[in-house]
C-alpha cells in the first residue's frame, strides 16, 4: 500500500508543475499587455510633459507693468484672463497690428463658473500705454499697435476696472491648426455664408446653416464674416467657438492629440502662463460641471475723426462690469444669476 503511494506522488507532483505553469502563464498573458500598455502610457506621458513644457516655456513672454498684478493661486482663487487674436502674418503684411479679437474672462473654482464677454474691437476707449499714460481716445484694438500685451492689458484693465491675471495671444494660424488637431467642433451656423479662407480667397469657404462639425478654415470663416450682423454678433460668435474648443479639448478623447496642440499653440502664442499655472488652473476642475456664462454688451455706432466706432451703453457695462467683478469674489459668495437652477452647462446672458 505504502509502495504504491510512494509510486504515485512522482505523477500527482507532475501534475501539479503543470497546473503551476499553466497558472503562471495566465498569469503572465494577463499581466504582460497590462505592464505593456502601462509603459506606452508612462512613455507617452512623458512625450506628452516634455513637449508641453518646452512648447509652452517658448510661448512664455511677461508684460511690463508699473505695479504687479495680486499673486492668485489658480486652484483656490478667482482668476482672470485676457484672450487676444492678431489677425496679421508674414504672408498677409498688414502693416501695424491691432487685436482683431478681445475677451475678457474669469474662471472661479470656488462658484464652478466661468465669465466671457467679448469685446468689440471698435469700442471707443482711452489708450493707456505700458507706462500707464493715457495717449488718445481711439478703437480699443489700437492699443495693441501702441504696446502690444502691456498696452493692452493696461487699457482694459483701466477701461473695464478689473484685475488681468494672465494674458493669451494667439494668431489665426493656432486658431486654425488647433481645431484641426482636436478633429473639428460642434457649431450651429446660423445662416448660410459664402466666405474667404485664411489666405484671403474669396468664396473659398461656403457653410449651409445648422449643427454641424467645422473644421479650422470653416470656424475661422463663421468667426471672421461681417456679412451677416455686425461686429457684436461677431464678438458673440467668436466666444461661442471658444466655447466649443474647450468642451472638445477637455473629452478624453482628445488627450492623444495634446501634444499636436502644443506643438501648435508654442509657435502661435504668447503668454504669461507657465505650464506650473496652467496646471493648477487644470487642478480647479474646469470641465463640463463649469457654467460657462458669455455677456454681450449693449451698443450704438457712431462716427469721430472719419472712424465707425462702438459706444457701450452705460446701463450694460454697469451690469456686465458688475457680474464680472462678483465672479472674481474670492468669498465664493456668487451673484443672484449664478445661483438660478441651469440644466445646460453652457449660459449666454445679455446686459
């Protein structure tokens, strides 16, 4: 009895070598993709990190001011931001360049909303140059021509009387390559257009009206046309488009394309951003849970020096001033329109 025992546990701990074996390469097929694509991932980050952070420290240009602006840190505290387009090239050679596009906003991790309003680069305003000297009334995008980002910053800083934290200056070869990247964006064109393209062709671009995904030379045209309202409405449109880059950039889907995007926006940009700000602003949670509410000023036009410039209705840059400077309320504490019930995460007002 005992001999057979003995005489089977030689075949009983064959067996059990090959259960073991047959484990361990379950195991091991299970585990191997996993450490695969963990790698790709750790390396693909690492790509990702390098190239943001050169792209964006090459993009890095500060602004002179006669006082510094309050320190804020982005994850905790209000913060502001002007967004600036230059609609001007080597190829174009306009001459003297003024901010075709100009939008003030604030983003707040404490209320989880955000505020545009776009203003209208014919705004009749006081030109303020870096040394904070008033020059001239002029159209607001002029002061660009005078100091660039430091001019800018001043006149609206002066003009609106809220604090700029950041300032981004992107020209429409970003504009147009950033789109792409992420693939084109969700718009509701409102009428048909006939338009140009980037390189000034006349009727290059033809848009059907309705819901549909623009690519960069489509959104450039939608964002650039005066043919159908005014420069308001362009305004108005141009923060819509914003809009629409944002909620496509945050997707998931779009993280695979951020290091095109960064390799894009380093040679179209200049800002005052460090990759160390833009991260904390990262870390407040800016997603679709954000209300992003846009403001659209109140005008009239009129005529000075043989110039059409845009006068904002007193009653409305009250309003809009005052929303503005509530949402940079550091106490969390928000304004009656901020705390009305909203389904959509997107809120257009008008003042």
């Amino acid at each position: 009895m005992s001999n057979h025992k003995n005489q089977s546990d030689p075949s009983r701990s064959r067996q059990l070598d090959r259960k073991k074996k047959r484990k361990q390469r379950l195991i091991l097929s299970i585990l191997i993709p996993i450490f695969t694509v963990i790698l790709i991932g750790a390396v693909y980050l690492a790509k990702l990190f390098a190239t943001v952070e050169h792209e964006i420290d090459a993009s890095f240009a500060e602004i002179e001011r006669q006082e510094p602006v309050e320190k804020v840190n982005p994850i905790d505290e209000p913060v502001s931001f002007l967004f600036m387009g230059v609609d001007n090239n080597e190829d174009r050679q306009l001459g003297s360049t003024r901010a075709d596009s100009i939008i003030y906003a604030t983003l707040n991790p404490l209320t989880h909303e955000m505020n545009m309003v776009s203003i209208p680069r014919d705004t009749y305003v006081p030109i303020i140059n870096k040394k904070g000297t008033t020059l001239r009334y002029d159209r607001i995008n002029s002061a660009y021509a005078v100091g660039e980002e430091s001019a800018m910053v001043k006149t609206v800083e002066e003009w609106l009387d809220v604090p700029i934290h950041y300032y981004a200056t992107f020209n429409f070869a970003a504009f147009l390559d950033i789109i792409d990247e992420l693939g084109g964006i969700e718009l509701d064109v409102p009428v048909a257009i006939s338009e140009m393209n980037s390189d000034d062709q006349m009727g290059a671009i033809a848009l059907e009206k309705g819901r549909q995904t623009l690519n960069g030379e489509e959104a450039l045209a939608l964002a650039r046309t005066r043919k159908i309202d005014n420069d308001v409405k362009r305004g108005e449109r141009q923060q819509l488009i914003i809009e629409a880059i944002i909620k496509k950039a945050l997707n998931l889907g779009s993280i695979t394309k951020y290091t095109g995007i960064a390799e894009t926006v380093g040679s179209n940009m200049k800002t005052n951003m460090r990759l160390k700000d833009m991260t904390a602003i990262a870390q407040t949670g800016l997603n679709d849970s954000f209300t992003i509410s846009t403001h659209i000023f109140e005008w009239s036009s009129f005529t000075e020096r043989g110039m059409d410039l845009v006068r904002i209705q007193p009653n409305s840059f009250d309003a809009i001033q005052s929303e503005l400077k509530e949402s940079l309320n550091k106490t969390g504490g928000t304004s009656s329109s901020a705390s009305e019930e909203d389904d959509s995460p997107v809120r257009t007002s008008s003042s």
